[in-house]
RNA sequence: UUCUUCUUUUGAG
C-alpha cells in the first residue's frame, strides 16, 4: 500500500525459501502493487507462478492486472487479458467490467464503453452505479452534456440508484457547459433526493463559477460549505 | 477488522 514493493518483494522470497506458503491473498496483494507501478510483465510472472505454490488465480487476480493496464491507457492489453482469464476459467464479473469501461472512458473511447455495458448485459452482469458513473464520467470528459442527461435518465429508469458521485459528474457536467445555474438546481435536487452534497460537490461548483468568473457566485457556495457541517455537526 | 472498479481542485509549457 505504501508503494515499497521491492521491500514486499523480498520479503515474499525471503518467506518462500523459508518454506512458508503464501496464501492467495499475499499474491494478489503483490500483483495489485505491481500492477499499479505499471509493472505488468512481474505482475502477470507471479500471476503464471502462483498456480506452482497451491494459489490458483480468481478473477480478482485478473482485475488487479486490468486495472493496471487500464490506468496506463493499454487497454487493448486489458482487454486482450479478459479473454485470457476466460481461458483459465475466470469468468469476467461486474469489476472486470467496471475497470474496462473506465478504461475506454479515460481514454475517450466510449463506443467501446458502451459496447461492454451492452456486453454485461448479454451475459447476465447487471450494471450497477459505478458502471453508470464511470460512463456518465467519460461522456462529461468529452463535453457530451446531452448525453449526460439521457444516460442519467436512463439509468434510473433501469433502477439503478444515482449517488452522491453520481450527482457530483452531473454537476462538473452542468459547470462546463456553463450552465451554472441549473447545477445550483441539481444541488437542490439531490438534497430532496436524501443526498448530502459533499466537498466535491462545492468544490466542483465553486470551480465552475471561478470559469465563468463569477468570483461573488464562487465564494457564497464557499460559505454554504460552512453552513452545511453547522447543520451535520 | 476491506486482496479488485467510479467523481472535483494543482504546476510547467
């Protein structure tokens, strides 16, 4: 978790030749940090070995690795490794899923975003609010505003429920488009809704009106932050 | 007593 992975690579050596046997989650600890360093090829080593040592990997196993690949934008390779987890019996759950399309989303491909939701759906994975999230995210990222509006509509009338992010890429939506004053509307809504604006929420409308440059509009929602912990504290 | 996925804000050019 501290990113000393070399440190938690010799301990795990150290620990083999001593004849401990590491358990499944001691790999995919590894793998995680390995992955997230961008280091795929030790990531993917450990993964091929661990079977060797009693650990078969899961499909959480695979997602880590996605994961990293994903966030380094090779997300074909993600991709590529999907169907390479499906060959050792792993089959793609709803994270696999989830990484992959934030994947395409960072990097603006969202017609492969919205492929795999049509994709999850074929095979019985329920998108859930992450999903959505993750998709109205990338539509916001590429100034899609309408888009972001219908897929929203279209995720609550499929009962899936909006959360506090949720409401929050709605609104970083809204600020970019430069309507700032139907994101102060949406502020109301999610209060209705029984949703407590968060600090992301102000600071990503305070960032909107700063755009626009109205610096009065910006530091009344500065204040409204104050009142809003009053309220909770 | 969590091994996996989603949101705002930064600098330089």
């Amino acid at each position: 978790q501290d990113g000393d992975l070399d440190h938690a690579m010799a301990v795990f050596k150290d620990g083999l030749g001593k004849g401990l046997k590491p358990s499944i989650i001691v790999y995919n600890t590894l793998i995680k940090g390995l992955s997230q360093q961008g280091l795929i090829l030790p990531a993917l080593q450990l993964v091929n070995e661990m079977a060797e040592n009693g650990c078969h990997p899961n499909i959480w196993t695979y997602n880590l690795v996605i994961n990293g690949l994903c966030k380094m934008g090779c997300v074909s390779d993600a991709h590529n490794l999907v169907h390479g987890a499906i060959a050792k019996g792993c089959l793609p759950d709803i994270f696999t899923f989830n990484t992959l399309i934030d994947g395409y989303c960072k990097q603006l491909k969202l017609e492969n975003a919205i492929e795999m939701i049509n994709r999850m759906w074929g095979q019985g994975v329920i998108p859930d609010v992450i999903t959505y999230n993750t998709l109205l995210n990338g539509l916001c990222k590429a100034a899609k505003s309408e888009e972001v509006m219908e897929t929203f509509k279209a995720m609550v009338e499929k009962e899936c429920t909006p959360n506090v992010i949720t409401y929050n890429i709605l609104l970083e939506s809204l600020c970019k488009a430069k309507k700032v004053n139907e994101a102060l509307d949406l502020l109301v809504e999610m209060k209705n809704k029984g949703l407590t604006p968060d600090v992301v929420s102000f600071g990503t409308l305070i960032t909107g009106f700063c755009k626009i440059g109205d610096i009065d509009g910006a530091y009344q929602l500065f204040r409204r932050i104050d009142k809003q912990y009053e309220v909770c504290q």
